[in-house]
C-alpha cells in the first residue's frame, strides 16, 4: 500500500502497523486495510509480498466465521467504503475490514500447544514457560500438556516481552486477565481441530482482545501466518523444527546473508518473494478449504514483487 494511494482513501488516517493502515471511519468504525508489507526480525522489508494483504484479510474473516460462537469479534463488513473513489476501491477490495472500534487490551494474548520460539528458549533454560513450571524432558517442537495462555507486553518500540499469568492479571484485572484466557484458550482449541483435520498443527497464536460496548471480543488479525505458527502435521516430529507456512523462506534467506538485522535489509530476489507468497497462499488454502483465486482482488497470475514503500 503507498503512500500516494493511502492519501488517496478520503479517511482520517489514525494509524499505520508494520502492514496495516487505520483509518477512522465515523468515530465508531475503523477501516483496516492490510498492504502487501513484509517484516522480519521487526524490520520492514523494501520488497513486498504480492497479495499478502489478501492472505491476512481472508483467513482472518474465515476464522472470525468459524469462531463466532467463541467469541465476540470486531468485524462489520468487508466491503470498501462507498466513499473511498472507485479507481482507489478497486486497489482496496479483498484487503478490507470495516471493524468496530475497541478498547484494547494492553497484552498480547498468546496460546502455545507446542514449544517452540522464545518459549523453547526459556524452557531450556528455566524449565519453565513464561514462568509456568513444565514438566522435565520435553523436546523442541514437542505437543505440551495441554494448552497454555501466555501473554506478553505490547511495546510500540523494540520487542515485546513475555509475561506470567499473574502478571498479565495485575495488568488487566483478574476477572479480565481470566475472560481473556478462557476465550483464547476456546478459540485455539476450536481453531487446532478444524486445522487438525485438515493435517495442520497450530503450535502457537496470538490473539488481540478487546472491550467493545462492554463485551470483551477478538479483534485485529486472527490465526493468520503473520500471528501463528503452522505446522504440516505429517512433517512434525519432536525434537526437530518442522517446516512452516509462514515467512520461514524470507527468515532463511535472510540468516544465509550474514545481514545484522538492521536497517536497511537485503533486496530480496524475486524467487524467495515468490517461495514466500507461495507459503501464505497455501496457508489460506489448506486451512479454509478455499481457492485463493476466488478471493476478490486476486488475480490468476502471481505479481512480480514491488516495492512496499
């Protein structure tokens, strides 16, 4: 999404993300549109990812169908504004959301049925996973227990950090800290089994809460490869880092450079930008059933990667 096309929606402009962009609508509605922006190690790639904006805006609206009964959700509509010019409605359809506006939750809402990530480094260390005791001799990538919530801070600058339950709960509240973690656990297992069986593992998700008119309810984007870790379930084996549907070939790529992770990061070659649009694509498909050519917006033919600026 450019700049020039931004200033083109006609809306107040309240915020910009890492990929999307947020604009008030009427005081009570956002319109999120989510660009085509790839980041990694919290650095905004020069390259975009064609259709990704898509990817993100159609799998969320699949899970928030699937998880209406969970939960509350901030969804409204994924139709472009009729305000928005029609040659400027035409960049926008498919990466749309119309949502009502929260109060959001000052923490990350994460659920971990695998070990992996930070939770594996800190169990390592610790046998613990954000300060939860474990139980000894699990391996990286092994099925946990069961379940667990673990949140983490929000920070607008540098990393998030994560946190214990009783933390999050001196944060929020108790009783809020406790409706947050049973929605979130509600909305994993929901989400693990559907994937289950179509022959994903969701290892972990982060989920955004929010309070709408007193209603704590799912906002922002929903087990999507940007906010989960997804697994092929037939090449999972404990103690091994199994492939993912997410940005795994832009993270490789990137590691094989030797770039220090920070700014500016390496031009990305056309094949990792396709190998990485290929990973999202097949994430929506896979999990939803659904072919992402039908998905308004989507052309037949892959873009050539441009420019995210």
């Amino acid at each position: 999404m450019n700049a020039e096309l931004s200033e083109k929606i006609g809306l107040a402009h309240v915020a910009s993300g890492k990929v999307r962009e947020v604009y008030d609508i009427d005081g009570r509605n956002l319109l999120f549109v989510a660009s085509d922006r790839m980041s990694a190690f919290d650095i905004v790639m020069a390259e975009a990812i064609p259709d990704k904006g898509r990817v993100l805006t159609a799998l969320t609206a699949f899970w928030l169908e699937e998880l209406r009964d969970v939960a509350a959700n901030h969804l409204v509509s994924l139709d472009v504004p009729p305000s928005v010019e029609p040659q400027v409605a035409e960049e926008l359809v498919g990466r749309v959301m119309v949502v009502r506006k929260a109060e959001m939750l000052p923490v990350e809402c994460i659920v971990r049925g695998y070990i992996a990530g930070s939770a594996w480094a800190e169990y390592e260390r610790e046998s613990t996973i954000h300060g939860q005791a474990m139980p000894s001799g699990l391996s990286r990538s092994a099925a946990l227990p069961h379940a667990v919530f673990t949140p983490s801070t929000k920070s607008a600058q540098g990393h998030d950090q994560n946190i214990s339950f009783e933390e999050a709960a001196s944060i929020l509240g108790a009783d809020v800290a406790e409706a947050a973690r049973t929605i979130c656990l509600a909305a994993y297992a929901r989400a693990s089994a559907l994937a289950g069986e179509r022959g994903i593992i969701i290892a972990d998700t982060k989920f955004e809460l929010g309070f709408i008119d007193g209603q704590l309810a799912i906002c922002d984007e929903v087990l999507t490869p940007d906010s989960s870790r997804f697994w092929p379930a037939e090449r999972w084996v404990p103690g091994e880092v199994p492939p993912s549907f997410d940005k795994q070939p832009l993270r490789d790529w990137l590691e094989e450079t030797g770039w220090d992770k920070s700014p500016p990061p390496p031009t990305l070659p056309h094949d990792v930008v396709e190998a990485t649009r290929a990973r999202y694509v097949e994430a929506y498909e896979v999990l939803s059933g659904r072919t992402f050519a039908d998905w308004p917006g989507v052309t037949k033919a892959p873009r050539q990667g441009v420019s995210s600026k």
